[in-house]
C-alpha cells in the first residue's frame, strides 16, 4: 500500500472504524440529519449528530461522520461561535501630531487546550486562546502592539504587513526570550485581510502549535473615493457596516502526535464545532468572512460553500472582487482572503461549508450555516 494512503487510513481510524470505505456519503448523511433537527426534530438529530442513545451505535458512529462527544469550551477559555464576531480592536488614543495611535497587548501563554472531545494538545497561546485574538484597526492609523512572553521558549509577532525590518518580528528583530517584552510599532496598511504569526525557529512548530492569528486592517472610506460605498461596509462600527454578518474564521490542524502530519482539522480550532452548533445567518442580510488558512504540514486549504456561490477578494487589498461567482477557492499556508455571499433568495435550512479535501473534512473541518428569517 502506498506511504500516503497508509497514512490516511491510520488518520480516519482515529474517529471511528469505517469511516475510510464511505466516504462522501457520510457527509451527506450529517446534512440529513441537521435538516432533521431543522425540521423540529431536535432530540433525534441532537443526539444522532451526538451518536446518542436513540440512534443506534453502529449508526451513529458511520453515519453522523462527525466527532462523537463535546469538547468544554469553558476549560478552554474560548468559545468558536464567540470567536467569530470576537475582534479586538485595542484602544484608541491621540498622537501629538493628531494621528490616531491604536495599541495591543499580547501575552504568550503555553496551555492545554481540548480540540476534539478528549483530545488535549500543549498548545504555545496568544491571550490564552487558539487562534490569537482576530486583530483589527483602520488604515491609516498608527499601531502599537506590546507583546510579553510568559512562555518557556522564544517567541515573536510577525506581522504580515509594511514596516520597517526591526518591527518584523524574525530572530535578531522582534524575537524575544521567556519573561521579556516588545513593542511591535508600524502604521496600519495596507487594508486588507492579513494575518500575523510567531516567527521564531524551528518556524513550522511554532506556527502549528498555534500562534497565529488573523490581522485585519479596514480601509479609511476617504481615502477610497471611486469605491466609497464598500469601503464603508467594511469599516467595523459604521452603519454601513452594521448590516453585514462578519466572521473571523482561521482555518487551522493539529498534529497531535508530533510525527509532522495532522490528525485533526478544523475553522477556528475545534474539530467539527460549527456541525455541531450551526452558525446563525439571517437570510436578508450579506455575509462577509476572513479567512486565513493556518495549516502547517499540508501545502494547501480549501474553504467551499454549498448550495451558493460566492465573491472573493484575494488578501482582501481590493474593494472590487479578484474572483466572482465561484464555490471554492484555495489557499496555501498564510494565504487569506475576504469571502461575500448572501443567502436572501434561498428557504431556511441547514447550508454546510467544508474543506472541499473529504479527509481534512472528516477530520474536523466541516461545518454548518443555519440560515433563518430573522435572527433572535
Ligand atoms: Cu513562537
């Protein structure tokens, strides 16, 4: 048999005997069953999705093709539906020159977080939590963003942006020891959807252990006049902006054997969390995702919608779309980009998103829009 499917047989076993010989189908079987719960069913889809008492065990375990069980958001100290819409934005102060000055502050944390039900990894943290908290500024504006290690190792912010060589955040610039502090300081551009990452070596490990995070820089609607209207709807806090359904989404894996290939995979960290708790859409009103793929072992990521397509605005530096109408698109390792639909002309139900590799799929990324009339 050859290496890679050997490989990939020892992955799927980890979520159940059988999973390997069905396949897609599998995944379609969990859409029944969510529309089920949609249809007012709750208790049988729950507990099927759950692998419950009233869903037969052999069923349960092929069919849901989800991980079985809960994980405790609460121990871990983040919640993946919070994280969503959970943009920190820093304060905001005066400059003598007028300029607006925003700062951060990032504490590295080392911590055992659960990313499936039972599965603990010794996770390297931002704030304490996987991804680093979903940064967000305006164009324009001057940054500041304190760092302080209260890790055992090495550790640095490397911000994917435009600034200066000692503000990047690499060994000899920005890469600080355990107890010691620094402050990253450049002006916020260029707008876009980007990301930031700890840059210190061995560069693979501390990535995958989960120091990144996405970084997020609105553009000034002045400066942007041919395209005023969009730059408002991106701008956090503007009424313009206040009728999309923005989502910080970071798609992420963990190898938790430390053999330098994955055995889960996920969007924001948690094997399969929004299959298990759907994401609320209002149908008549667009949404608007940032996503960034931070899988280290795997060239490539892939983020597909079903049922609809999609505007995509590569690295999110433009206000006109670098790819229309499509279903999918892929990134490679720190690639991200700005994802629009809407869901106004379709009925209510259950609309899943995946990575469109069926492996990293079952594995744990794979998840759920529920989109309704009106949110409550
Ligand atoms: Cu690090």
């Amino acid at each position: 048999m050859l290496k890679w499917a050997q490989t990939a047989l020892s992955r799927r076993s980890l979520l159940g005997g059988g999973i390997a010989t069905l396949g897609a189908t599998s995944i379609c079987s969990v859409n029944a069953a969510a529309q089920q719960a949609h249809s007012g069913d709750h208790g049988a889809a729950a507990s099927a999705m759950k692998g419950g008492d009233s869903a037969p065990a052999h069923h349960s375990a092929h069919g849901a093709m989800i991980t079985v069980g809960n994980v405790d958001n609460e121990r871990n100290g983040f919640h993946p539906t919070q994280m969503l819409t959970d943009w920190y934005t820093g304060s905001l102060s005066e400059l003598p020159d007028g300029r607006k000055l925003r700062s951060f502050e990032i504490t590295v944390e080392e911590k055992e977080i659960e990313i499936a039900p039972g599965v603990m990894f010794p996770a390297w943290t931002y704030n304490g939590r996987v991804p680093g908290p979903a940064l967000r500024a305006t164009e324009g504006e001057r940054l500041s963003i304190k760092l302080i290690n209260n890790g055992s190792h090495p550790h640095s912010l490397h911000f994917h942006g435009i600034h200066a060589a000692r503000m990047d955040g690499v060994p000899g610039a920005g890469v600080i020891g355990p107890g010691e502090e620094f402050v990253y300081e450049f002006d916020a551009k260029p707008f876009g959807c980007h990301l930031y990452h700890c840059h210190a070596l061995p560069l693979a490990r501390h990535i995958h252990k989960g120091m990144y995070g996405l970084f997020v820089i609105d553009p000034d609607p002045t400066r942007h006049p041919d395209h005023i209207e969009v730059a408002k709807s991106r701008l956090l806090g503007s009424p313009e902006n206040a009728r999309w359904q923005e989502m910080a989404m970071v798609m992420n894996a963990f190898d938790t054997n430390f053999d330098g290939e994955n055995e889960f995979y996920a969007c924001n960290t948690v094997a399969h969390c929004y299959a298990k708790e759907p994401i609320k859409v209002a149908k008549g009103r667009p949404v608007r995702i940032y996503l960034v793929n931070l899988v280290e072992f795997d060239p490539i990521n892939s983020f597909h919608l079903h049922a609809n397509f999609f505007d995509y605005y590569d690295q999110g530096t433009t206000l006109t779309p670098t790819l229309k109408t499509v279903d999918l698109i892929t990134q490679c390792q720190a690639q991200r980009g700005i994802i629009e639909f809407t869901f106004e002309e379709h009925e209510p139900g259950l609309y899943m998103f995946h990575a469109h590799q069926s492996e990293f799929a079952e594995l744990g990324w794979m998840g759920m829009f529920d989109v309704v009339e009106t949110l409550s």
